[in-house]
C-alpha cells in the first residue's frame, strides 16, 4: 500500500524541522519527500497541527521487568530489602517468573508490556531478558514492533545474602547455546525487523572466555551485543577484584567497546571512562527514570559532553518513551546547571537516528528517501501544546503519550488515532494481567517478595 503523509512538521536528525512537506511511503520505505502535492493513487493521511518524526528506538529494556516489578520497586523503605535492590529483589522475583510462567503467559506479560511502548511512540526496542523469555520474540513480531531481542547470559548467577552480602554461583548454564538456537530460529538478518543479539548481562557474571565467545558469534552473524556496564558499585569491585581495572577498561581489553555494543546505564563510569566509550565508538543506553526512582540521578550531562554515542531506554519500568526522553532532558539540564542540556533535537536525536546507528541500521531513523518507513506522529492541537512556537520543544516539555496519532514499522500502521491495530489491546492487558498475578502469588509464597514490601500490597496474595 502506498501512503502519503502530509504533516504540519515533519523533523529527522539530518534534515532538521520542515514544514510543508509530503512523505509519500511505499513497500515499507520512505519512497520520497516533496513539496508539490503528489497526484498519486493513495491513501493519505493529513494532519495539519501534526508533528511527524522517525520511530523512537528504545534502546534498553526489559519488557517482562515492567508488569513483574511494578509497583514492588517503588518507594523502598529501610530494611526492605537486604542490600542492593537488582541482587535482593529484582533478580530473584525474575528468576521466579522464569520458572513458574508457561509459554504463553510469558507472551502474554511481554505483549502487554509491549503495547505501553507502541502507545508511546516506540516502533523499534532493544529488549534483554532471560533465555526462557523467548516468547517476547513472537509477540513483538506479532505486534509489528521492530526487535532485538538480547537473551542474558551468566557465568555465575548473582544474589544476595539476608546480611546484604552480594554472591555469585558458577552456572554451567550460561545461555549462550540457548541463544544461538535463538538467533539460527527467529533472527531475519542486518535488515530484518526481528534480530536475536547476545545480552551478556553484566562484566562481574561473565567471565572473559565467555564475553570472547560472545564477541566472536556476534560479529560472525553481524548482530549485537547489550551488557550492563558500570551499573551499580557491586559490580565495578567484583570486576577489579578479578581483573584488576574498571568494568569500562576491562570490556575495553576484551574487544567489547566497539560499534554494535550497547552498553547499558554506565551509572558510575568516570569521565575518562566517557571518553572511552566515546574513543572505541560503543554506544551508551541511559535510563534515567530506572535510577530516579532509587534516589539518583543519572549523570546525563556528562554523559552529553563526553560526545559518545548516547541512546534512550525505559529499562522496563513505564515503557514511556515520551516520558523518558524528557526525564533526560531536564536531568541534563539540572546537572549542567543551563537551560540548554540536551536540547529538544538533540535528545530526540539520541531516540532516533543515534539509536538506529548504535544498532547498525543507517536505513533507520530519518525521513529521507530510502530509509524504510517506521514512523510515528502526535497531534499537538490540543490545548496543551498551543499555540505552538516550536513543534519539537512544545513536544518534549508538554507532551504526551495520549497524543500519539499514527506509528508505523516498515510501512504498516500499528496504531492510527490512539487505537492499535495490530492487536486486541483490551485482550491483551487481561491475559498479562492474569499471567503476572500467578507470579506474584508465588514469589509471595516462596519469600521472593520481601515481608515487608508483600504487606503493602493492594493485590491479594494469598487465597
């Protein structure tokens, strides 16, 4: 089918804003951009007060982590839980819903997830989660969301002590078979809308013979590689505990700081650690909401002036894209202490073009003859956003998600006018919503959930 677009504005991270423009899509690319009205056989789709721009890319995310921690993860109260919340609840809950949940309600939770993201004007989402997990594979694809799915992989599976003490037990099920099998079953190639990459999940559970054989099978099938760097103090010790030097320095040594890894947070990363992302050309995926709601703040400004090549995720806590890239804006600009910190095209930048080119795709993220078609457009005509001075900045500092009118991957409308298409959302949310609670019973039951954190629960455990 072809569709000719005619947005109020229309902005990429090359061509910058335009208005009066045509966006003609045919065959799941953008075929041209004109200003004379085209005289074509067409559907089109006009929408004068519309601001159309490429599909945010999520950069790092866990799906299944937002329905399973939601809620559980917020406001952590002393004695809650034992030490660090990743090894004393979000690990464990996880490694519960890995072993009670079939097939289908892993689907069902991930498809749910999913649905927050598109709503949101996500259209492509680099997802990491357990091997087990797999079904997220399906429902994306099913969705029409563009994918790449990073199975994690452990040398050593992590936890914590009742004392706060971090613990680490040699696995000799790291996932890596697991998912190759993965990659030779669901992945489409360079140019597919489904990939299948390596998600080693950080350098402290990996050890180098390991992060060497994953760097090898991911540069033999040309996908990529999501690791947790420099995300917590716990990991950075254990690293230089083993290898003598800093988690940034040691996936350095082991090859891993290259185009096509994704690095995920760098929290704790120095500003000579920055520079070196920067100089060995990784990109960064920050997520500022998923530390925000611990009580930190994530050092986007440094992160801005070390030049590295910064993307955008949700990290599985509200799969808001909308709502993340203006998290990251302001944080910005508090850090540096200006009003001009991540400015509104620069961080849409990072959320497009910059994030399609951390994944490889230079067909990804602009409006542009050629590139295929995963667009998104939200209507500012409403009260909130006028009058509109400039589209971009009334969309980062008034916008909102339910303003979303139209997204599209590859040339196909998954949502038009609030509703998606390419799923009973309605359907959707009630099977995810029955598959978390199971989990949730459980990890009750089995102490997963902390006593403490279970009582203040309004969803009944028990019975």
């Amino acid at each position: 089918m072809t569709f000719v677009i005619e947005p109020g504005w229309a902005w990429d991270a090359e061509n910058g804003l335009r208005s009066g423009v045509h966006v003609i899509v045919r065959d799941g690319i953008v075929a041209d951009v004109v200003r004379e009205r085209p005289t074509l056989d067409a559907r089109r789709i006009a929408a004068p007060d519309a601001l159309l721009l490429p599909g945010f890319i999520n950069l790092h995310n866990h799906a299944l982590s937002a329905p399973l921690f939601r809620g559980l993860a917020d406001d952590i109260a002393p004695g809650d839980i034992p030490g660090h919340i990743v090894f004393s609840l979000l690990m464990p809950l996880g490694g519960v819903a890995a072993s009670v949940m079939t097939e289908e309600e892993i689907g069902d939770a991930a498809e749910m997830a999913l649905l927050e993201g598109l709503r949101s004007g996500m259209t492509g989402v680099l997802d990491v989660h357990r091997v087990a997990q797999w079904p997220f594979i399906e429902r994306a694809k099913r969705l029409g969301l563009r994918s790449w799915t990073c199975p994690y992989t452990f040398s050593e599976t992590v936890g914590m002590t009742q004392e706060g003490k971090p613990t680490y037990t040699p696995t000799a099920e790291t996932g890596f078979e697991a998912t190759l099998a993965l990659f030779d079953r669901f992945d489409e190639g360079p140019k597919g809308v489904t990939r299948v990459g390596f998600g080693p999940h950080g350098p402290d559970s990996n050890t180098p013979e390991l992060l060497r054989r994953i760097d090898a099978a991911a540069r033999e099938r040309q996908t990529v590689v999501s690791i947790h760097a420099a995300q917590n103090l716990i990991e950075i010790a254990r690293v230089k505990e083993l290898h003598g030097k800093g988690s940034i320095d040691h996936l350095r040594d082991l090859g891993l700081l290259r185009p096509g890894v994704v690095l995920a947070h760098g929290m704790f990363a120095t500003d000579e650690e920055f520079a070196t992302i920067a100089a060995e050309g990784a990109a960064l995926a920050s997520c500022p909401l998923a530390f925000a709601r611990s009580g930190r703040f994530v050092p986007l400004a440094r992160i801005e002036a070390s030049g590295l090549r910064l993307g955008i995720g949700t990290d599985g806590v509200t799969l808001d894209m909308l709502q993340e890239i203006r998290t990251a804006s302001i944080f910005a600009k508090v850090q540096s202490g200006t009003p001009h910190g991540l400015t509104a095209p620069r961080i849409l930048r990072a959320a497009t073009r910059d994030a399609a080119l951390a994944l490889g795709r230079d067909d990804l993220g602009l409006i542009a003859p050629g590139q295929r078609a995963d667009l998104v457009m939200f209507d500012l005509s409403s009260s909130r956003y006028q009058p509109v001075w400039d589209p971009l900045k009334a969309l980062i500092t008034n916008g909102s998600a339910a303003d979303l009118m139209l997204a599209m991957v590859e040339g196909r409308v998954l949502l038009r006018d609030g509703t998606v298409l390419s799923a009973d959302a309605a359907a959707v949310t009630r099977r995810g919503r029955a598959a978390i609670a199971r989990v949730w019973q459980e990890a009750a039951r089995c102490g997963a959930i902390p006593p403490s954190i279970a009582a203040r629960a309004a969803f009944p455990l028990s019975g």
